[in-house]
C-alpha cells in the first residue's frame, strides 16, 4: 500500500477501519487473515498521516499538574495545601508568570506521583 493522499482517502480508511474492527474481533481470529492483514496495514497508514496532519503536542509540565490535579480530585488550594506552598505561589506557577524551584518540583514529582522526566520534557 501507498501513503494516504489527502483527507478524502484518510476518511475513507477510517471508515474502511471501522469496517474490520468487528470483523476482527476475538482470539478465535487468526492473525494472518486477510481482515487483520488489511486491518493493520490501514492502521499504520492512517498512523502515518495523522502524524504528519494532526500531530499531538508534547504537554507542558503545567498541563500535566493540571491534567493530574483532575485525577486527584484537587483545586489550587487543595494542591498548594498538599505541596506545602501559598495558593499565591501555585498560582504563579500555574499561570506561568515564575517556574518552580528544583525543590517544588520534586516535591510535585513525588506528592502527585509525577515521572520527574516527564515534568522536565526529556
């Protein structure tokens, strides 16, 4: 197969996708049918483009907080709390207006359970 064109046939082999999805569902499928074949193969097509098209943006390290304060159930007073800082301070982080110190980060690493990779973008 050939890469995907324009957004005519990426449309078409989303809805092609959708077609074998159910056809392929279960163990008692094998693997080398001609449905999964298809299927895997469109996959990595649309993949491809979707790459190219509509690429996912690393999050920032705000993101992630804010992303994880939703799992946790927490607002910016609830978290300042939880960190050992003022409301104020998170709020400067959280608006981008300072950066935390290389203590606060960690201590966020570790209280919201935070990869310190992942807040430092590597």
């Amino acid at each position: 197969m050939r890469e995907i064109k324009d957004e005519k046939e990426y449309k078409a082999m989303l809805a092609r996708i959708e077609e074998l999805l159910p056809k392929t569902w279960g163990d008692d499928i094998p693997d080398d049918s001609p449905e999964k074949i298809e299927l895997s193969l469109l996959s990595d097509l649309v993949a491809d483009y979707e790459d190219i098209h509509y690429p996912i943006e690393t999050p920032s390290f705000i993101d992630i907080i804010k992303l994880r304060m939703y799992e946790m159930g927490l607002n910016q007073r609830k978290l300042a709390k939880l960190l050992g800082i003022s409301a104020p301070r998170l709020s400067e982080i959280m608006h981008g207006k300072t950066e935390p110190s290389l203590s606060l980060a960690r201590t966020m690493c570790q209280k919201l359970d935070i990869e310190p990779s992942i807040m430092l973008g590597i």
